[in-house]
C-alpha cells in the first residue's frame, strides 16, 4: 500500500494551524455550516477532511455526514476527536482517494475545505467537476481557503507571503504541489455555479481566509 504522505503531518496537523493562524481556519471552515445553507437533516460530504473539527460541528447541528480522506493518519485523528464527543453522531468515515466516491446527486452540501490547494492548477477544474456531481440539483459546493490576494499592494505581499509559507510547510511535510493561490470564485464560476455567498475569515487584521458557497442549478 502506498505510504501515507500525511504520516508526519497527521498527528499535529490542527496544532500547527493553531500556531499558524489561531482559531480563524476553524471560523472559516464552520462559516457555510449554519442556516440557510446547512439544516438538520441534510446530508453533507468534506472531501480531505484531515482532523475534521468542522464535520463534528455539522453533525452536531443535525446533520447527516459522511468524511472522506486518503490519509488514515488524519482519519485516526478525526475517529478520536468524535469519540471524545461522548455523542452519537451521525457520522460515516471512507477511507478513499475522493475520486473512488461515485455518490452522485447524494449530497446536500459537498464541501473542499482546504482542499483543492494540495492539486496542480491543471487538476483544478476536474476536481470541482467531481465535487460538483457528488451535489444534488440545487445543492451546495463549499470551498474554504487562503484568501485570493487582493487589495493595496501591501495586503497582497502580506497574503503572498502568508500563503508561501504555509505551502512550502506542507511541500516539505507531503510533498504538495508549490503554487499561487487559487482564484476559487473564477473556477467555481466557470463549472457552472452560482455563487450564493461569500465570508471573510481576518487573521491579523487582513482578510486572510476565505469561504464561498456556490449552488448548482438543476
């Protein structure tokens, strides 16, 4: 079997993005997962869930979740974080690469919280257009992320530099592909859906994480 590239990063991936960034990637991974988006009831799918923190919140609020991650490192962490719960949530674990998931039309919500910035570019698009098919008609895709740079030239620098330091941790931990940030709204837009919301997530006083939520339309 291949070797887990998160055997390193697993164990103490949630206390390094404490140390990286507070509490503000757990803020912007929950801020899709309230009314009117998410309800009781509705099913919801994270692809590369990692330790998982916003699943439980979802499942917390009612809903019916299924995780999904290639790293059995960061599934172990997400198994302890819901035992530690004491709760019976309705929760189901997969231990996949995303693209064996052939739950089509399934899902309330499909969400890639931090997810799509371990793909090239090139993978981008096919990515999303899985995701997307995972979705209902007129359901949700949620993508969470770095913050694309925007703004006066020294917020950008700021962004810049912010984001090369994460990826060049996770280059050297996982050997994830090194690139810009992602225009998430440009390739959610151009799969064909309609972007429904958007929220910043500050981090030293910039806009430093980003969560948007388009729908596909029946």
């Amino acid at each position: 079997m291949t070797k887990d590239k998160y055997w390193l990063m697993g164990p103490v991936y949630d206390a390094l993005s404490w140390v990286f960034a507070g509490n503000s990637i757990y803020k912007c991974k929950c801020s899709m997962l309230e009314d009117p988006w998410l309800k009781p009831g509705d099913k919801v799918l994270f692809a590369g869930v990692g330790h998982g923190k916003e699943a439980i919140y979802a499942a917390e609020r009612g809903a019916r979740v299924t995780v999904v991650d290639l790293s059995e490192a960061m599934l172990n962490k997400f198994r302890e974080a819901v035992e530690k719960t004491g709760k019976n949530l309705d929760v189901r674990i997969i231990h996949a690469d995303i693209f064996k998931v052939e739950e089509f039309g399934e899902y309330d919500m499909v969400t890639g919280n931090f997810f799509f910035n371990l793909f090239p570019r090139e993978m981008i698009p096919e990515v999303l257009e899985h995701l997307k098919k995972l979705a209902r008609k007129d359901g949700y895709i949620v993508i969470s992320d770095f913050a694309y740079p925007q703004g006066n030239p020294l917020a950008k620098l700021f962004k810049n530099a912010y984001w090369y330091t994460a990826i060049l941790i996770f280059w050297a931990t996982t050997g994830a592909a090194i690139h810009p940030v992602y225009d998430y709204q440009h390739y959610m837009e151009q799969a064909g859906l309609k972007m429904r919301d958007l929220k910043h997530t500050p981090f030293l006083g910039i806009n430093a994480y980003t969560s948007m939520l388009g729908q596909r339309l029946a």
